[in-house]
C-alpha cells in the first residue's frame, strides 16, 4: 500500500513540477526561517545554563539612594562579596569580576590592543565551569600577575603552542605570566571575556576593608550557594550585615543601600541597570516565535490553497481508485501521506539552505549558532515534529476534499461545479494570508 502511495507521489511531483516546485519551495522557506528562529529562542533561552552549576548562581547588584533618588547598578562594591561570604554561611563562594580597561598586551613581536580582559578572584572556576585546555583551574589565578587566556588568545599570541609560562607585557609594562588556557567562551555567555587576570596583582584595591569602599560601586559580583540554601536567607540576613558594615556611614552622608540579585540564568535579560553588559530581551523571544508561527502558517495556507485549486486534475484518479474499491479512508491516508512526504521532502531543503544562511546569520546577530546534530538533537526533534504536523495540517482539508468525491459525479463531469463549494473557503485562506502578511 505505501508503494503504491509513494508511486502515486512520484507521478504527481513529476506530471506538475512548477505546481510541485512551487510547494516545496514555500514550505523550504517557512521552515528554513522557523528553523532559525527556533535556533535563535533556544540560544537565549540557555544562556549561562552551561555552568554546572547556574541554578545555585547569582548575581549582586546595587540599588543606592541618595536623597531619595535611586541608582540602580549591576555592580556592587569591592568588599561587599568577601564580607558577606564571611558573614553567611548561606554563601559557599564568591568571586569578583572587573574589566581591566583598554590596554594594549605585547608578545615578541605581537601586539594587540585589549579591551576585553578581565581581574577576577582565584575562586572564578569554582563558581564558573570552564573547561582547561592547558594549566590548573585551582593554581591559575592564585599568584599575583597571573593570566588566564581564552584558546582564541593563546592562538593569537603563541599560535597553537602551550604558552603556560610564557608571559604577556601591557602597556604598562607589567609581566604577566600566563597560567593558563580554556576553552572559548559559549555564544550564550552574558558576561563575555578574552583573559582574566589574578586579582591579587592589585591587591591595595581590591583587599582593602575601609568603610568608605563598602560605598564606592566597582565590580560584578557573583555568589555561589550552598545545597538547599535559598537566596530569601541572604536577603533575611542582610539588614544585619548592613547594620554592621554600611550604615554608620551611610546616615552620614544620607545614604542608603539596596541588595539586589538575579539569578544567573535571568542575568541575561536584566535590564534597567547602570553598568550592565549588553542584554537581551524576552519581548524578542516572543515576537520571533510568534514570526514564526504566522511564516509556517502562511506557508501551510498556500499549501493548502494550491491542492484544493488543483482538485479537477485529480478528480479521475479518485473516481478511478474508488471504482477499483478504495473506500474514504484510504484515500484519506494517501494524500495525507503525501502532503508529509513533501513537507519531509521541504525540511530537508530548508536544512541545507540554513547551512548556507548560518554565518552570515551569525554575523548579523553576533552569535555562534550552530547545526552540528550533536550539541542540536532537541533542536532537530522539534523541526522534526513540526515538519510532519505541518505536512498534517496542510494536507488534511485537500484530502477530505478529494476523497469526498464520488465516481459517477467524476464521470460525469461535474466535480468542477462541487468545487465552486471549495471556493469561499479558498477566499478566506488568502484573507488570512494576506491579514498575517500585514500585521508582521
């Protein structure tokens, strides 16, 4: 039977190629766009979900009044995340982030100018998983003017040699020493970086307890929690802390301080924030999906139209399946079967287009999306799945339609005014198409 439906296929695409062309091809671009926006929504939707342990990570951040005024920040002070790990045992570790600045870094003969190298406490890879190429994750950062590069950097100072041991000279003419190399970065990182330098190699700064830092706004800061611990305990603990650290100083100078944080996964998103790193937006997750529905929607409409359009040219071999004992069922199944074939036959098209389309995707959107099936099998499920419901929806009222036909009308000649029926129907379907075209 499905031979005989798969014959029936191949006699139909190849006695109506530009009919046949014409729907696989509308369908290739709905789901080659679907395709891509569903790449797009899952990559903002994991961001920082690749640190092991992202649920229990957050991020503080500083609401600070003065005169009533708020000033809402996602850094905090200096001392504030050592300070708190001591004070509560909620906190099992921390670690402080903080832009170098733009300074330019020498090897050899190598120079490049740096604007996204990074201090950061020894504890970052206790907090953050990143995978070591080269180097100790528990010794790296440990020294002060000690380095820690990306592979993308190693490779650009040293080429594709292990540089632990080599040293870097900035602008400055500061050593650095590099302890170490990981792998680059996920696209879907919100905190982006190319090194990280120890930061002990400023320690007057950056170990300093003075009252007066508790108040001065400088770096990200990030709390690891302990197993069953809830950040509502941080928050229930921290009128205490404040109490003990900040206030005195801040009913000085008529200041008050606001703890705020975001879990990891949601940091992404945080928007409002002086400070902040570029964000995304979950109005766009939104949007773009809804995009997509109305593409697929629109593609499985003309679909639709087409088949039910072409309805007199496959009125004989109904009659003709009927008169040899095919009963509604079959017929049903059989254009049904085709319409998913084709839809199947249009995902793969659409897959290989989005190949060719990815970088320069990537490019516009600055991110690193890829199709490689092993990191991207949900993502090939889903496509998938909505290949075959596509081809079900879209197939299904032309396979009622034409089963509905009976032989001796077929014989007669007269399937073409039952098809007048078809035709508000038809008018509707392109009303839609032309409504959802609008509105995007």
């Amino acid at each position: 039977m499905f031979k005989s439906y798969l014959r029936s296929l191949f006699r139909n695409i190849t006695g109506n190629k530009f009919y046949s062309a014409l729907n696989v091809t509308g369908l290739s671009i709905g789901f080659a766009t679907a395709l891509i926006i569903l790449m797009y929504v899952q990559d903002e939707q994991n961001y920082d979900k690749h640190h092991r342990n992202y649920k229990r990570i957050y991020r503080l951040e500083t609401d600070i009044a003065v005169g009533g005024n708020h000033n809402l920040y996602a850094t905090i002070p200096i001392p504030l995340g050592p300070a708190m790990k001591t004070e509560m045992p909620e906190i099992e570790q921390f670690v402080r982030l903080d832009p170098l600045g733009g300074l330019a870094f020498r090897y050899g003969e190598k120079e490049y100018y740096e604007s996204n190298f990074f201090l950061a406490d020894s504890t970052v890879f206790e907090v953050f998983t990143h995978d070591f190429l080269y180097g100790n994750p528990v010794k790296s950062l440990t020294e002060p003017n000690s380095i820690i590069l990306t592979k993308k950097t190693a490779e650009k100072y040293f080429g594709y040699k292990n540089p632990v041991g080599e040293f870097l000279t900035s602008g400055t003419g500061h050593n650095y020493q590099v302890t170490g190399v990981i792998k680059d970065l996920p696209g879907n990182s919100h905190l982006k970086f190319d090194a990280l330098v120890s930061i002990s190699t400023d320690a007057e700064t950056y170990s300093t307890t003075k009252p007066s830092r508790f108040w001065k706004i400088g770096t990200f800061t990030y709390i690891l929690l302990t197993e069953g611990s809830s950040i509502d305990g941080i928050y229930a603990k921290f009128p205490a802390f404040y109490e003990k650290y900040m206030k005195a100083l801040g009913d000085q100078f008529h200041l008050s301080f606001t703890l705020m944080t975001t879990p990891l996964a949601q940091t992404h998103f945080r928007q409002g924030l002086g400070a902040e790193r570029p964000t995304g937006n979950k109005a766009y997750i939104l949007i773009f999906s809804l995009v997509a529905v109305f593409i697929l929607s629109i593609a499985s409409i003309n679909y639709m139209n087409m088949a039910t359009a072409r309805s007199a040219n496959r009125a004989k071999e109904v009659g003709i399946r009927k008169v040899l004992g095919a009963d509604k069922g079959q017929l049903i199944r059989q254009f049904i079967s085709e319409s998913i074939i084709l839809s199947l036959l249009a995902l793969i098209i659409a897959i290989l287009a989005v190949v060719l389309l990815l970088p320069d995707f990537n490019y516009f959107t600055d991110k690193m999306l890829s199709l490689n099936p092993a990191g991207n099998i949900f993502i090939y499920v889903e496509i998938l799945c909505i290949a075959f419901f596509v081809g079900l929806i879209s197939g299904s009222y032309p396979a009622f339609y034409l089963s509905s036909f009976q032989p001796i009308s077929v014989l007669k000649g007269s399937v073409a005014k039952s098809g007048r029926k078809t035709g508000l129907l038809r008018k509707i379907l392109v009303i839609i198409q032309f409504f959802i075209a609008i509105f995007m």
